[in-house]
C-alpha cells in the first residue's frame, strides 16, 4: 500500500520529444498537483513552467516527486550541461520520493481509483478492486469536471446538428439532463444524466465521421465519461 501525501512540496520535471531541456515545476501544492495530473491522465493540455503540453505523447519523459521541505533546501547539483535541483536525484537528496508510476497511468485515469481518507492529511492507493468497490464514497465530481463535461457536449451537439444519422431530440434531452446537473446534485440524478450519455455515446459512435471535428469532441467527450462512470458506480465505454 502506497500512501500519497497532501503535505509537503511537490516537483514536476518533463522533457519533450527531440528536445534535450528539461522544464520543472516546483514547490507545488497537492491541489495543483493533481490538476496537472488528472489532465495528463485524461490527455489534455497543461503548462509547465509556462511551457504548454498539448497531449502527454509530446513528452519523451515526466518525472514526479514529493519532498517534506521546499527544493531550495536540498540545493543544486551538477551535470555534464547544466545545473539541476536534487530534489529529483535521490543519490542526493534522501528526503525525495518518486510517485511517477503510482500517479501516471498510460491507459487513462479511470484504472486507478483513488480512496480518500479523512482521518488523515493522506491518499490511500489500494489495490484497483478495493478501490472500485469504495470509489462512490470517497471521491466526489468536481465543478470543474461538470462545466468541461456540459461544455463538450454542447460543442458537440452544435457539430452534429447536420448530420442526419444523429436523432437531435435525443441530444438535446440529453444536453438538458447534463444541463442540470451540479456538484450537488443527488446519486440519482447523476445516474440518471450519465446513463443517458452512455446510451447517446454508443449510439453516435458508429455514425461519427472520423475526420471531422466532432470525431474530436466526440474523443473528448468519451475520455471525460470513463473518468467520471467509476466515480458513481457506472461501467466504463
């Protein structure tokens, strides 16, 4: 069992493809951590030390790691090229923890479910069965994550208007429910929205045009469900 600590400082350090600089975020928060890490997880875009991934196959490699003390504690070391923070060179600093693996997952975020404890200033990571099992409880849809959610649908919706193989009443009850839909709102009412969904998604798949931005959208929309189906008990697409 991993735990992930909610305390401390957090560094981020990526290196693109056919670049040879590495760009580092440092002293985050767990808070913004974890937004760069569930985008990262659902491939979308995010800035590093104001440099801007468009998609997490642009890096060559990213590198994560927690330390109990800011990084200008532990000092620089140096290289062959350049001068780098030790906070991610275990060999010099001891303190450093690397949570890459347990935070990164290549095949989205929904496979790994994380398990708040509100005994503790912690995240537990349990094996994905356990977790599956008790992930209604713990976690909780964000503002955030309804606002992209009704956002996509809505852009989607407008590029699909045209296409005559796509039953627009069915999209617009389904654009409603999303529509309804808040932070607050109750077990039912998400099921009920997200149920609806994933009938509209499986229905459009087939009749989606590959190269269009819709098929974009589309892509997105997916991506979104299948983080969010695991949070309220729901199967993935």
């Amino acid at each position: 069992m991993t735990e992930i600590p909610k305390d401390g400082y957090w560094h981020i350090r990526i290196n693109f493809n056919k670049e040879s600089f590495f760009y580092d975020e440092l002293d985050m928060n767990y808070e913004k951590l974890m937004n760069i890490v569930q985008k990262y997880n659902l491939n979308q875009s995010f800035t590093i030390n104001g440099r801007i991934v468009k998609q997490n196959t642009d890096l060559k490699c990213i590198h994560i790691c927690h330390t109990k003390k800011p990084h200008i504690f532990y000092g620089k070391g140096n290289s062959l090229y350049y001068d780098q923070w030790n906070v991610f060179e275990p060999n010099f600093c001891h303190d450093t923890e690397d949570f890459t693996n347990i935070l990164l997952n290549p095949i989205q975020i929904q496979k790994r479910i994380e398990k708040e404890d509100n005994t503790s200033s912690k995240i537990t990571i349990n094996n994905i069965n356990q977790q599956q099992q008790m992930q209604s409880q713990s976690q909780q849809i964000t503002i955030e994550q309804i606002i992209e959610l009704q956002d996509t649908f809505a852009e989607l919706r407008k590029e699909l208007k045209s296409n005559e193989n796509i039953d627009c009443e069915e999209m617009k009850e389904t654009q409603d429910v999303l529509d309804e839909l808040s932070q607050n709102s109750t077990t039912e009412q998400k099921n009920k929205a997200f149920t609806k969904l994933r009938r509209f998604i499986n229905t459009v798949n087939s009749v989606v045009d590959k190269t269009s931005k819709a098929f974009e959208l589309f892509e997105k929309l997916k991506k979104i469900y299948n983080y969010i189906a695991p949070i309220i008990g729901l199967m993935l697409i």
